[in-house]
C-alpha cells in the first residue's frame, strides 16, 4: 500500500523550492522562468473605435482619468478589463450596440 505522506525526498524538494521562492522574492536569485504579457494598445483599440477618450471611457464604462492612465502607461487594465478590451478590439461595434444605454 502506497504511503500516503511526503517521503523524505518529496519534503527535500518542497523544502528547496520554499527557499528559492524566498531568494527569488528577496532578489537573491533570478527566476529560471518569467512570463510577461504585452498590455494592450488600448490607444489603438480605441482610435479603432473611432471613439474620443470620452465617448470610448463612456462605452467601456470607466472614468476618462482611468482611460487617459491606461493608454499613458501610468496603469494597467487587469481582470474583466483586460478582457472586455479585448472584445472591443475584435468586435468594436458589437460592444457598443450591446452596452449601449437606452
């Protein structure tokens, strides 16, 4: 029957990769990996659009400040943001037909 806990190998590995993560949040020592994800051109989705910063902040439902931040790098779109923008750079027109308000 298969033991059920951590034999002492599985805990040696834990243990090491416990104190890479510490060196690694510590900048001691580099990540053997690192994922970046390129931010989207909102600038572009929105010129695509065909929209000004206030009619596109307007569509998307955020603040003008918010927009102006995004496409000057100061902030980055996260979460349902990032996706809606997305949307709106493959399909602009159907975002604003379904998000219009009556």
């Amino acid at each position: 029957m298969a033991d059920k806990f951590m034999n002492d190998t599985m805990f040696d590995e834990l243990l090491e990769s416990t104190k890479q993560a510490v060196a690694i949040s510590k900048n001691t020592l580099s990540a053997s990996r690192r994922f970046t994800i390129t931010p989207p051109d909102i600038a572009a989705i929105r010129n695509t659009a065909d929209k000004s910063q206030e009619d596109f902040a307007r569509m998307i439902g955020v603040s003008v400040g918010t927009l102006r931040n995004w496409e000057q790098g100061r902030r980055k779109p996260e979460g349902p943001a990032l996706a809606l923008l997305k949307i709106v750079s493959a399909d602009p027109a159907y975002v604003e037909k379904i998000l219009a308000t009556n």
